[in-house]
C-alpha cells in the first residue's frame, strides 16, 4: 500500500500527502530568484510610476519656459540668465533688432497675423539671414512672453556666448600690439555697453571686460547699438573684476580708472601707448571703492562746460580715441 501512495504522489505531485518532487536542478532558470521587489515609482503601469513621470514632465517644461522667458520689458530685450534665450517682443523692436544684425535662431509668428510693412520688412530680413520662420498661435506667444504685447512677432536670440577675460591677451599678442582693453564697473544700461564694444573696435581695442553680476550683458540692446562691432570685438565676462584687473596687473598691463577727481588729465597720460586696461565706471556712482584702489592710476577727462559727467559709452570714447592716436604716433 505504502508504495502505491508513493507511485500516485510522483503522478501528482500536487496532492497534499507525501513528498513533492523537485526540479532536481534540471530548470536552472527555475532555481534563480527574481530578485528584490522594485519601488512603485520604478514599476511600469503603477500609479505612483505615472505621478513621478507626470511630475518630471512638469519640471521639465517649466525649465523651457524660464529658458525661453525674456527678462525685462517695453520690448528692448532684457539680460538673460546663464545659457538663457533672450526674446526680443513687438514689431518695431523685432524689426529694429533684424535691422541691427542680431543674432537669432528663430522668429515666431502668430498664426493669421494682419501683415503690415513691419511684418512684411521682419520676414524678408529673416528670410535673407536664414533664420527660421515658426508659425505659433497666440496663447503659445502669451506663454512664452509672459503676457506682453508681441503683435504676433517675437525673435528668439541666443545666449552671448562670453569669452575669459585672458582671452583678451591673446587677441592682442597674436595681432603683435599690446593689449588694449576696456573694463567697465557697474554700468547697467546695454546701451552704453553696445556703446563701449563699438569705440573699442573702431580705436583698435582688443576687448571688453563685464563683471558677471549687478552690470550689462550682451543683449539684443547692447548688440544693436554696437552696430555690428560685437560680430568683429570680444566682450569677455569676470566673476570678479578686481581680480580680474589684478590678474592684468601681474601680466605687465596698466590699469587705468577714469574719475572726476582724478590723478592727471587724460591728455597728459603717456602710459595710453603701452599696454593699459581703461576701467569706465557708471554715470553718477563712478568707480566702486575696491575696483578704484586696485587702480594704477586714475585720470579724469577735462570739461569747460557745465556737464559734471558723461556716460560710459562717451567717457570710453574719449580715451580710446586719446589711446589710438598715441599708439599711432609711436608707430610713426
């Protein structure tokens, strides 16, 4: 009887009396586990999976929105974050800035927009410079502008890719002159940075230095008003300006402020010829105390009349054009 339970158990061996037989690792998959239980966030189909998803999707799409959000208003274009596009918002200011040679990667265009000659001229212009045309409707321009008055254009301009303030050094070495170069302290207005970049061109200068925070950047402004001039000039950004100008100092370079009480007259002041770093200070504050003592020397430009000071974009000029015409005079 036993060895008839015993041959009915190795038939089924399911049956809840006797031994059940195994494998006999004959299955060696069978023998392998399947492993720790992963987390719901990891498991395909669970709610809390489709949560995480959802909620990545969101951070991610807020990231493009702030990346492609313009800083600022009235439609100038104002200065992006780091690696951030700026929009350029309106018809007149995208007109302006396509006019002005600014650098794009797209024009956006609302979907059955009224053409006018401002939109006919943006889409010719974009059209000759090969920048894409991206039909959009209008509460995707509302989105992407934060509710400003586009009239169906906006122009998406790249980030300002900034150079290190060394590389300055290495323009001027390579084009066999000493170095050249503008620093400003504290100027805000794009303008007057646009301002600065196309004297230093037009002078010879070999660069422009910005600090990183509390000053101008290279903006669809700042590009405009140097009328082309930062296509063919360096502006290079420091994370510290003083150290900036200390590092020039070490690397034989001149640091010259410019201050209404300053040392000497700017006409007097040989030491433009050599290699110099003209530091430009912002209208009415001047230079800031420490970048003022980190300074060589501080001249001031003479004024019979009754202006008490000029804006940096004239101030830059002024000396730059005193600079050009000693270097010439050596040279001759």
């Amino acid at each position: 009887m036993a060895g008839n339970s015993q041959r009915r158990n190795r038939r089924n061996p399911g049956s809840k009396k006797g031994a059940s037989v195994g494998t006999g690792g004959h299955s060696r998959k069978a023998l392998q586990g399947k492993g720790p239980t992963p987390p719901a966030e990891a498991r395909k189909g669970h709610p809390k999976q489709r949560a995480a998803n959802a909620s990545a999707k969101r951070e991610r799409d807020a990231k493009s929105r702030a990346g492609m959000r313009r800083s600022g208003g009235g439609g100038r274009g104002g200065r992006g974050g780091a690696g951030a596009a700026e929009l350029v918002v309106g018809r007149n200011s995208v007109v302006e800035a396509l006019r002005g040679g600014v650098p794009a990667t797209a024009l956006y265009v609302m979907q059955f927009i009224d053409s006018d000659d401002r939109v006919r001229e943006a889409f010719q212009e974009a059209n000759d410079r090969g920048i894409p045309l991206m039909e959009a409707p209008r509460p995707q321009l509302d989105q992407m502008t934060g509710g400003l008055n586009h009239q169906g254009l906006v122009l998406q301009v790249p980030p300002y890719e900034y150079a290190h303030p060394d590389d300055l050094l290495e323009t001027a070495a390579d084009a066999g002159e000493d170095p050249l170069i503008v620093a400003l302290d504290g100027v805000t207005d794009p303008r007057n940075l646009g301002a600065v970049v196309r004297s230093a061109a037009a002078f010879g200068g070999h660069g422009v230095v910005v600090p990183e925070r509390r000053a101008a950047g290279m903006t669809a402004g700042a590009w405009k008003t140097s009328a082309g001039a930062a296509a063919r000039l360096d502006v290079a950004r420091a994370t510290n300006l003083t150290r900036a100008l200390e590092a020039y100092q070490k690397a034989g370079l001149m640091v010259v402020g410019l201050a209404a009480d300053g040392e000497s007259e700017v006409g007097d002041l040989e030491a433009l010829a050599g290699p110099v770093v003209i530091v430009v200070g912002s209208e009415g504050k001047g230079l800031s105390r420490l970048v003022s003592e980190t300074c060589d020397l501080t001249v001031r430009i003479p004024m019979p009349g009754a202006t008490e000071s000029l804006n940096a974009g004239v101030a830059a000029g002024i000396v730059l054009y005193e600079a050009a015409r000693l270097r010439a005079a050596d040279r001759g």
